[in-house]
C-alpha cells in the first residue's frame, strides 16, 4: 500500500462523495418523471446505501447521522408530507442536502487544521469499506486508481 495523508484520503472521499451525490440527484430527477420508479428507486437506494457504508469511513456523526435521520423519515412513511409531494424523492433530497453540508463543514476542518484522523486508522477503515469505494468509483478513473492501491 502506499503511503498517503490522512487529509489527502479524506479529500478524495469528499471529491468521490460529491461526484455520487449528483448522480443521485441526476436519478431522482430521472424517478420523477419515469414510469420505471420501482427500477429507479432501487438504483437510488443501492447508491445511498454504498455512500452510508462510505461515510463510516469519515468517523464523523453528524454525517452517519443523516443516514438516521433518513431511516426515521422512510418509518414515517411519508406522514409529514404536503398532499401531492412523493415521500422518497423528499428524503432522499433531504439526505442529500445534509451530506452536501457536512461534508462542506469537513472540508473546512482539513483546510483549517482541525479534523483530525489517525492516517493508520483511516487506512484500515478504507480498507474494510474498499469494495463499497470502489463499487462507487467509475473503473479505470483517477479516484479508482487512487482507492485501488489500498489493499
């Protein structure tokens, strides 16, 4: 394996994280307007699902807790809803929106100094979580390349 920052990890897990979330973001707009919603509600599902298993490599709770929320709001089942408005596309907007901020707020500790995560650590969570990076990663890209090397 080689040898990387903490920081330069992290970075490239924002980038990656960014990336993905458009895609989503990209899918619930496709879901809106689909006939397919069962087929494209699970593609935005299984995504969701490889960002959360991502996002324990952060350690940050505040970010693993948006995925708590997200759970408790799919238990309600669309009970706080206004008349007209799909209950899926509203959690998964709103997941989105707070990953976008506390991934910003991450990415303001690193330049500021002040997240900090033991490098050897942080390697071993991407190591336990590399099939989810990678899986999130388009093969033969930059970001693949850089997570491939974790092995």
């Amino acid at each position: 394996m080689l040898q990387y920052r903490a920081t330069d990890i992290l970075l490239e897990l924002i980038e990656l994280t960014h990336e993905r979330i458009d895609e989503v973001r990209c899918q619930v707009a496709y879901y809106r307007v689909s006939v397919y919603k069962g087929e494209t509600a699970d593609q935005i599902s299984t995504k969701l699902g490889q960002l959360e298993r991502v996002s324990t490599i952060f350690g940050d709770d505040y970010l693993l807790d948006a995925f708590s929320d997200y759970s408790a709001l799919e238990e309600a089942n669309g009970q706080h809803c206004a008349p007209g408005e799909c209950s899926f596309t509203r959690r998964v907007t709103t997941l989105l929106h707070s990953l976008e901020l506390h991934l910003a707020r991450i990415y303001r500790s690193l330049m500021n100094h002040s997240f900090t995560r033991d490098a050897a650590e942080l390697a071993e969570a991407l190591k336990n979580a590399r099939q989810d990076v990678l899986a999130l990663c388009h093969t033969g890209s930059r970001q693949w390349s850089f997570f491939q090397s974790f092995e």
